[in-house]
C-alpha cells in the first residue's frame, strides 16, 4: 500500500480502526447507526450539502481561523518556535461548533424533527443549541442535575438559544446518567430524531463523521503553514479528552512521517494516583465504553474509573478509536501534562501572548512549554489552541487567588 493511501480508507465498513470502534450495540441501535451511515455517505458526496457547510464555515463560523506566530513565547523559551492555530476565535469560542455545524445540517438533509444529545460540562450543548437555532431544528438536551447546578453559564446559554433543556436526576445525576437518558429518547423514535455526538466516540459512524467535520482545522492548517514557511511543522499537538480537536488537525498530517503528531492528556494530580487523572492512552488498556471498542481506564471489576481533570472537557474514561489505533502503531506520539502544568500554562499564554487559553487547550501549551526549551530554535511546533478560556477565568482567578 502507498504512503499517501494509508490512512485513506479508515475506518473499513464495519466502522473499525484496526481492532477499535465499530457498533457494539444492541441491534435496533445498530440499525439506526447504519441508516445515518447510509444517509451520511450519500450526503456528503451532494455539492449543495458541501457548499452549504463550507459557506457556514466561512462566514458564520468566521472560518479558516489564523495562525499565530508567539513569538513572545517562543523567545522566552529559547528554543522551537510556537504556533498556534486558533480555534478560539471561531464563533462560539472552540472547535466544536465544526462538527456541531455538520451534524445540525445532516440531520436537516436527512429531514429529522429533533436533534438529540446529551451534555457535561455544557460546552457541546451550547455548541448543538447554537447549530441548531442556525439551521432552524429543534434541539433536545439532557444535561445531569448535578452538571446544571455547576455550569450556570453555559445552562443560561442554552436556554437563551432555544433548546430544550432536561435535566436527568437519577443515579449520580452527572454525564453517564445524560447519556442514557438522552439514548432512551432518542430511541423512541429512530426514524425522526438524530442523535448528535460530541466528540469522536461513540458506535461507528460518529467517530468517521465528526472526524470528517473537523478535518477543515488540519486542511486549513497544512496550507496556511507551508503558505507563510514553504515547509511543513515538525510537531504538531493538541489535548485529547474524546479526541476531536487532535483528530482535526492530526487527519491533514497523518501521511507525512516527518511530522511529530502529539496527543496530550491530562495526568491530573499524577499518573501514578488512580481515579484523580484521565490519560486513557498513558494508562488504560483496550476495552469498551459507549458503543465503542476503544482504550477505557477501568477499576478492577471492569467498570469504567473515575477519572479528574482540571479542564472538564477533558475528564473522560473512554478515548475514540481511531486514537486508541494510532498510539498501536506508533503513529501519535501521546503524552500527558499535569493540572498544574495546565495552569502554568493557562497563565503564561495569558500573560505572555494576551490569549487566554481554554483549560482543556492550555494542557497542550503545557507540553510545547516543557519539550521548546529542549528544541533547535530553527524547529516549529503547531498547537491547536481548541478554544478560549473565558469560561475558565473565575475558576482560575479563584484557584490561584488573584
Ligand atoms: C470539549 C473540548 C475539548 C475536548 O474534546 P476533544 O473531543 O478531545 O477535542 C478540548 N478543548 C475544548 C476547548 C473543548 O471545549
């Protein structure tokens, strides 16, 4: 097989990369998965449903976003040279208004009545609510009690953008109770509803599609930076929680080997303390969770671990299967940074660059810190800058006391 044909037909039919992903689900879900792979294969191929994205894309999402030069950072570490691709300035203020945008507009094409999903920390629900107001589709929520009472803003926001939100209080109330609560609406009715995935997780086809949608962050990155350098990156990173932002970029380099692909996962409080970090390629094994074979961290009866990070949008068992293939190969390099790690970065950007990072953005900033200072100054590190931090200023101001 060629070099340049590698990656190109992942993930095979059955919705599997090498021994990960696929539909390990009941068979009335596995049917509805099917018909959406279906519809979604023969979407895609339409030039009125790609023109329609690319010009959402272009001027709600205010898209290709830049790549900027910190060049303070950079001298300060004294070593490669930091870039960052800044998925912070797009609408909403992170990346996944990209795949929110593609799902919202399938599920239009398709012609459902409902897009259905569930939610933690908010971001993706406020995300899908805002696609959703734009493509003109009604929009379900779940979101756990215990989430709500935690993430006001982004609950107001939702609110404000019209979806419906509902609020699931059995068990611990959190994101595991959404989700089978928001599975259980949606399968009342698979033939009118969609659901709409967060990350690139989940039964196939929702790791491939979400996938596709942010492949415009990697296209976008790879000619803009051999436009300004006539050469590619020599490292390209950014933090994993599903995968998606690091999917995004990672899928346009993927083919060219001399590029250094990082995933970054939160260590937490430390690798070696079960239960208080979330780096599911650093120290899970190949397991199940959510529809998905994948890396899971597990406890010692099986069940899926606690699991912390400081940056909510990060702190998730599971890992999608794509990654959990390419850390086998050896194709992404991945690696963790700690909370504090995280914070120091968050603050340096801030105070160095004037851009205040998204927690879950700043774990990759925190890698490029600690591995610069080691590099020639002539080598070129590209980070996904995933999203801003506004949502995290409180928290922060509050942690450290300022
Ligand atoms: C949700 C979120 C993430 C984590 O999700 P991935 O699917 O791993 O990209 C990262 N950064 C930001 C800003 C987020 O909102």
């Amino acid at each position: 097989m060629s070099t340049s044909s590698r990656f190109a037909p992942m993930p095979n039919d059955e919705g599997y990369f090498g021994p990960y992903g696929g539909q390990l689900v009941p068979p009335h879900l596995k049917k509805a998965m099917d018909d959406i792979n279906v519809a979604y294969e023969e979407i895609r191929q339409r030039d009125d449903f790609q023109q329609e994205l690319a010009s959402l894309f272009a001027d709600y999402v205010g898209r290709p976003s830049p790549i900027f030069h910190a060049r303070r950072l950079s001298e300060q570490l004294g070593g490669a040279q930091i870039h960052l691709k800044r998925e912070d300035l797009n609408h909403t203020g992170a990346h996944k208004i990209n795949h929110c945008l593609g799902e919202a507009l399938l599920a239009k094409f398709m012609g459902k009545s409902k897009v259905i999903a569930e939610t933690g920390a908010g971001q993706h629900g406020v995300a899908l609510a805002t696609a959703c107001a734009l493509v003109g589709i009604p929009c379900e929520i779940h979101m756990g009690q215990v989430d709500i009472e935690k993430e006001h803003p982004n609950v107001t926001k939702m609110k404000i953008l019209g979806c419906k939100l509902v609020p699931v209080t059995r068990g611990a109330a959190t994101l595991k109770e959404a989700v089978d609560s928001a599975f259980e609406e949606y399968l009342n009715d698979p033939t009118n509803y969609i659901y709409a995935i967060g990350s690139v997780v989940g039964p196939h086809p929702f790791p491939k599609m979400v996938r596709d949608f942010q492949s415009i962050i990697g296209k976008e990155a790879r000619e803009q930076f051999q436009a300004k350098h006539g050469r590619l990156p020599d490292h390209v990173a950014a933090c994993v929680g599903g995968g998606s932002n690091a999917m995004g970029i990672f899928t346009a380099f993927l083919n060219d080997d001399a590029v250094h692909l990082v995933g970054v996962e939160p260590s937490g409080e430390g690798l070696d303390k079960p239960g208080r970090h979330s780096a599911t390629l650093s120290k899970g094994k190949p397991g199940e969770i959510h529809g998905m074979a994948c890396y899971v961290l597990e406890n010692e009866d099986g069940t899926p671990s606690a699991v912390h990070s400081i940056a909510s949008g990060l702190d998730y068992p599971g890992v999608g299967p794509q990654h959990s293939y390419l850390k086998d190969i050896g194709r992404v390099d991945y690696q963790t940074a700690t909370d504090e790690e995280c914070l120091n970065a968050f603050m340096t950007l801030s105070r160095v660059e004037g851009i205040i990072p998204a927690l879950e953005s700043a774990h990759a900033v925190a890698w490029a810190i600690r591995v610069a200072p080691t590099l020639p100054k002539d080598q070129h590190i590209l980070i996904n800058l995933s999203g801003r931090g506004d949502k995290d200023a409180d928290y922060v101001a509050a942690k450290l006391g300022l």
